[in-house]
C-alpha cells in the first residue's frame, strides 16, 4: 500500500530559497519553529503597506506565486510585479515618495512565513541589534532586485505594448522559468488575463502581441505552458527599446 508522500517542513522550504542559502540547517529549523508558516488562498491578502505605518517583519514565500499591488485614486490596484518564492520586502523599493498604498497579495494559494525582522538577524546572523538600520542595508542586499523590477515596470509607460509583453515574459522566465532543451518553459498559471495586468493593456491585445511573437518563433507553446526562446527575446527587445 503506497502512503501519500510527506509534504517538505517548513525548514526544508525555506533551505530551497537561493538567496537564504547562506542558512544554516539549524538556523533555518530554529526560525521555522519560532515563525511557523501559513497558509494564503488565491487572493487572500498576505500583508499590506501603508507609508505611515512602517512594517517591522520580513515575509518570506515559501510556496506559490504574489503579486504586488497598487492601489492609486483612480485604479482598483495595478499589478506592478510578481512574485517567486524568496523574500518579500514589506516596504515597495522606490526612488520616489509615493501616495499610493500596496498590497502583496497571493496569486495561487501560497505558503509564507512572517519573521520578526530583529529575530531574524539575531538567529540569522547571529547579532544582536541595537539600531535595526543594520539590518535595513543588509534587508535591501537580499531583495533589492525588486526595486529594479519595479523600476522597469514604470519605464513601460514609454513603450509601445508589443515591447512591454516581451518584457513582462523575459522577468517571468527569469523569476519563474524551468530551462527546456527548446528555451525556457513559464508555467501555466500565468493567464493572459496576468500579462495584461502586468503590462497594463487589454487581454485581446495581449494575446494579439503574443501571437505576433509566435509568428516570429520567439514563443511558443508547450502544453498549457508558455515556452521562450529567451536569447531571441532580449535580442528583440534590444533592437525596440
């Protein structure tokens, strides 16, 4: 009689995040322990950032995919990046005082662990902090790709949609893609209905972009999943951008 397989621990999740690698088995078991995960349905919102309320946790997602997102006057929240499992920084990275608020929100159900941000340096790195600015520069090492991502998503605002959609497809492919002998396979449970979110354009031509890229043998199919010729793709994206 076959037995259902063990779902991984907490600990082994959070071990597989490559940029905590640097933690110990111990370390990871220990904050694990003291931070159990939990667990988010598909949009369920994981945390919320306000600017007058600072957020002193860090949130890891274990499993899954987030999206981030804005909320403005005039829209009922922009998705502005997704999310791999990794660090999630409570704060949004920008260059720019902001007057919208964001949330982070699951995209699937996900799995994240919430850590006191103190705690985390203190079983981490084993220092004990007076002045979490330490830890603030130390924070932004981990995951300041994301104020990069970010960055980029506002730049779209200068680029015509066929442009923005390769974009969109080559972040994916590098957060989220599985190498194939034919290019790099995006999962499924990105929808067309995501991209256009994601790149602020309507689904129909979203999808019209994304056949135009078929066309041209620069995406393709693979079952339900989205498979990339990723050296094409940048190279298109150089000679339009």
């Amino acid at each position: 009689m076959n037995s259902a397989a063990i779902p991984p621990t907490d600990a082994e999740l959070l071990s597989r995040i490559k940029k905590l690698s640097w933690l110990s088995e111990a370390q990871s078991a220990q904050l694990a322990r003291e931070f159990p995960g939990r667990d988010f349905k598909r949009m369920e919102v994981i945390f919320e950032y306000r600017p007058a309320a600072p957020n002193r946790h860090l949130y890891v997602l274990l499993t899954g995919r987030a999206n981030l997102v804005s909320y403005g006057r005039n829209n009922g929240g922009t998705i502005i990046a997704m999310l791999a499992p990794g660090v999630i920084p409570s704060t949004p990275i920008f260059s720019a005082p902001v007057a919208h608020h964001y949330q982070c929100k699951a995209a699937v159900n996900c799995r994240v662990m919430k850590i006191v941000r103190k705690r985390f340096v203190e079983v981490g790195l084993g220092v004990r902090l007076a002045d979490e600015r330490v830890f603030d520069e130390a924070f932004e090492s981990m995951c300041g790709h994301l104020g990069d991502l970010c960055a980029r998503y506002r730049s779209f605002l200068g680029l015509d949609l066929l442009t923005r959609v390769c974009i969109a497809l080559a972040e994916l492919a590098d957060n989220f893609g599985i190498r194939d002998v034919r290019g790099v396979v995006i999962p499924h449970f990105f929808s067309h209905d995501d991209l256009a979110d994601l790149v602020g354009g309507s689904r129909p031509r979203v999808t019209s972009a994304i056949s135009q890229l078929e066309r041209q043998q620069i995406v393709g199919h693979q079952g339900r999943h989205i498979l990339v010729d990723t050296a094409a793709l940048r190279e298109f994206i150089s000679s339009r951008a």
